[in-house]
C-alpha cells in the first residue's frame, strides 16, 4: 500500500499542467502581435484639388493662358452654339480669382484688316509686361492687352494656321501650317524662314535649348529642330497607334517633351530618349507644367460617345512628379468634361496652388484649389506626457488577486482557463504604446515613415513571444523534474513505513 502516492502524482499533473498552459496561452496571445498586411497607400499626403468656382463669363473657352506678370487669366473663345443672339467669340481678360471680365477685345482685323468679332482658337505666347499673342481662323495673327479695345493683327500668307507658339527673337512668332514650320514677322506676317517636314501640324518650343519638337501624328513621328539653324537634327519614332493626336508641350525646367496619343502620354527626354508612358481610359488633351514643384498637370476628356466602354462623360485632372512621373496628388473628376465640342485647355498658377481649366462643350472654366488634409490630432492615450493618469509610475500597484492564485492540487483539471477561453477586458493587458514611426492601424493618407519595414513574424505565430516562450519552457521543465524528485521521495518514505510496519507486526 503507497497511500500518498496518489498525491504526489496530482502534484505532478498540476505543475506539468500549469507549464504548459501558461506557454500555450503565452503563444496564443503573441499571434495577436502580427503585423497587419501592409494597406495600398494614398498619394503623399492625400493631396488634391477641390473646385472653388465656376466661371461662365468668357463664352466656349479654347485655349488658357495665366500672364506669367500681370497675373491676368488669358482666354480665346468660341461662340456658344446654344446662344443664338449672342456671339461670345473673341480674347476675355478674367480675375483668375472670381471670373470677373477685366477686358474684352472683340474687335480683331479680317483678312483685309477690316475688324470684326472673330473666334480666339490658341494662345501662343505671352508679352513682356501683359498682353498676348494668339491664333485666330483662318490665318490671323493677332496681339492685344488689358483694356486694349481692339486687336493688331496680321493674314499669313499660304496654308491654315494650324499651331502658333513664341518666335526666337522679339516681334516674331512661329507658326505651322500643316508641315511647313515658320518664322514670321508680327506686324507684317512676312515669312523670315522656313522648313516643310515631311508631315505633320502642331509643335513645342523649349527655348531654353533652343529647340522645337515638331510632331507628325499621322506618320507617328516627333521631330527634334535646331531653331538657330531650323533643321531637324533628330526623328523620334512614336508608339504606334490609331493616329489620335493631344497635344505636344515640353517641361521648361527638364527638357522632356510629353505628347498626348490615343489613351496615353508618351514622355520623352531633351535627348530624344523615352522616359516612360501614361494611360488612362479617357483622351489626353492638355499639359502643363510648374517649376516651382517639378509637377506636370494633365487634362483628360472623355470621349463623349455613350456608345464606346468606359465613357461617362467626365474628365480628369492628374498631376505627377516630372522627375519619375509618379502620381503625385489624387485624381480629380471633371464632371461633364468631355471632348466632342473642343479639346480643354488648363493654366497653373506659379506654385501650384490653383490650376483653372476649361471645358468647351459646357462652356466653363473651373477654379481647383489645392487642398491638404488636415493632420490628426495626437492621441493623448498614447503619449504618457500628455495625460499623468497615463503613466504607470503614477498609479498605485493594484492589490494582488485572490482568484488569479494557484489552484490546490485537488481542483478539477478543466477549470483551468485554457488557450480559447474568453477573457474579461478587465483582465487583459493593455497595448503598449507605438513606437515612434511606426504605423498603428489607419494612417489617414500618410505615408509610412521613411526606413526598412519590420521583418514579418515567421509564420505570425511566435515571433513576439520567443523569448518568453523559452523562458516558460525551462520553467515547465524544471517543475517536472521537481515534481518526478518529490514522487521518489514519497514513494521512498512509503516504501520505509511499510517495511516498519511490517517488522514490528510480526
């Protein structure tokens, strides 16, 4: 008979049994540390552009130019098809602020020179101080300012005027009729010099490396040209394509030469060397550009057609980094911006703060403002400066539990809380504090700091909990051992009682 050696076994039980709970439950709560799989982040800062006004003062606007001096807002106009005793065509002077027309000219000389109120189709450059130059059908070159009650303005002679930009010397203006390119006179449109290509209708002029990018849609050709010598000195090949043509501009501050072809935007450097390419499912009708930033500003339209997938009549603003063409602020919708009535036109303030751009087929010119997200406010919780109450080193210590003590060795196995049991949120302990730079659940838009990510916990099990794990692990180990010494010492002293008995019965 070994009448304590039940005891002793319970012993055994409840210590091995203990062990290895607690490192269960240790395990079980590290899983809860694993970090979240990382969330598609918003451009930096959650940037965009908001609409700040809506301006229905200067007729069909087709082309938009910010004087770089005056500040004035430049507008060619077209007559709006749907007022028929009203002929809104002709160069509007705006406040870029409110819309409020500063001046009107409508009076631009014809092919005579006898004036008339005539559609302003592009701007081609500005003049020192204020005023313009601008394009007007079907050969007209034309100059006028603020307050200027009429227009000074030339016929050049030969083919349509089909693009107009800045001339490389003072009272002149380059122009392309079809793929001859021309340098002319602004007050007698005499032609000082000329080059025909072997295609094409539109350009760029980057006059800071004097040259011209000369585009050919229909061949799918750009055409690098030396305006000292007006001779091509370069043909890049375009992607090929269906022959839609957006528009041809060049960044000022870079040299690159971005080209609008079908869906996308085909970006190229001062070398002639592809950069890369943007799509969208609407048509690239615009670009433009601010140093200040290093940002390019692209308008969308949709193609107004409800026959052809994706269209929805709405247009879009992107702006991207020049420097790699990332997007660098959110999309924004342009309601209703659609080309089947005229390719937009938009203009940046220096900075970037507002962008203005228009929409021929509603007959607007739409305000956008930067807009930042505010930054949230910190957290109180998770700073113990901000909130004594929060620190630890101020609290009392609570008194220990009496439940959370050790059950005797005669309690029921199953009433030990296992690895699923519930918990009170009394009882379980609180998160610590993030650590400086770390993302902890939504970020608000923000980008995540700078530096390597945490390495991802093998398997997202114990990671966080190795240590402590091992650390249970010795102890369960030396429990047992304990546990195993105390049943040879019972079994040892029962075994030394019943040979006593045995020899004083007998």
């Amino acid at each position: 008979m070994k009448p304590h050696a039940p005891r002793a076994t319970g012993a055994l039980v409840f210590t091995t049994a203990t062990a290895a709970a607690l490192i269960v439950a240790v395990a079980a709560g590290g899983a809860g540390a694993e970090p979240a799989a990382p969330q598609p982040q918003a451009p930096p800062d959650g940037v965009t552009y908001r609409e700040a006004g809506r301006f229905t003062t200067a007729g069909k606007p087709r082309d938009l130019l910010l004087h770089p001096e005056s500040k004035n807002l430049y507008v060619g106009s077209d007559d709006l098809a749907d007022t028929a005793d009203v002929n809104e065509g002709g160069l509007y002077v705006l406040n870029p602020a409110d819309g409020s027309v500063r001046s009107t000219v409508t009076r631009i000389p014809g092919p005579t020179g006898t004036l008339g109120r005539r559609a302003v189709t592009r701007i081609g450059a500005a003049l020192p101080g204020d005023g313009v130059v601008f394009g007007y059908p079907l050969r007209g070159i034309g100059t006028a300012k603020t307050g200027d009650e009429a227009a000074a303005g030339v016929w050049v002679a030969g083919a349509t005027v089909t693009d107009l930009g800045p001339g490389t010397g003072p009272g002149t203006a380059l122009v392309a009729q079809g793929p001859v390119l021309a340098e002319v006179d602004l007050a007698t449109a005499a032609v000082r010099r000329s080059l025909t290509l072997e295609g094409g209708d539109s350009f760029a002029v980057d006059a800071a490396r004097k040259t011209v990018w000369f585009t050919d849609f229909a061949n799918r050709r750009l055409y690098k040209v030396d305006t000292e010598r007006l001779a091509v000195v370069a043909t890049v090949e375009l992607p090929a394509g269906e022959g839609f043509g957006g528009f041809t501009e060049v960044d000022p501050q870079t040299g690159a030469v971005w080209v609008g072809l079908d869906n996308s935007v085909v970006v190229y450097a001062a070398t002639g060397t592809r950069l890369g390419a943007l799509t969208g499912k609407d048509l690239p009708r615009a670009a433009r550009f601010d140093s200040a930033t290093g940002q390019a500003f692209v308008v969308w339209q949709d193609a107004g057609d409800p026959s052809l997938p994706g269209s929805d009549n709405d247009g879009t603003l992107t702006v991207y980094r020049s420097a790699d063409l990332a997007e660098a602020v959110r999309p924004v919708v342009l309601p209703g911006n659609q080309a089947q009535l005229g390719a937009a036109s938009l203009a940046v303030q220096p900075g970037a703060e507002v962008v203005l751009v228009s929409s021929p087929a509603q007959g607007t010119i739409t305000r956008l403002e930067r807009f930042v997200p505010p930054s949230p406010s910190p957290d109180p919780s998770a700073d113990p400066s901000a909130d004594p109450s929060a620190d630890p080193s101020s609290q009392p210590s609570p008194s220990p539990d009496p439940s959370a003590s050790v059950p005797s060795p005669g309690s029921s196995a199953g009433t030990t809380p296992g690895p699923g049991s519930a918990t009170s949120p009394a009882a379980s302990p609180a998160p610590a504090p993030a650590a400086a730079g770390a993302v902890v659940g939504g970020t608000g838009g923000q980008p995540p700091a700078a530096g390597p990510a945490p390495a991802p916990a093998p398997h997202g099990s114990l990671a966080s909990t190795g240590t402590t794990v091992l650390s249970l692990a010795g102890t369960a180990a030396a429990l047992t051992l304990t546990g195993w010494a105390l049943i040879r010492f019972r079994a040892g002293r029962a075994r030394s009682r019943s040979k006593s008995w045995v020899t004083n019965g007998s």
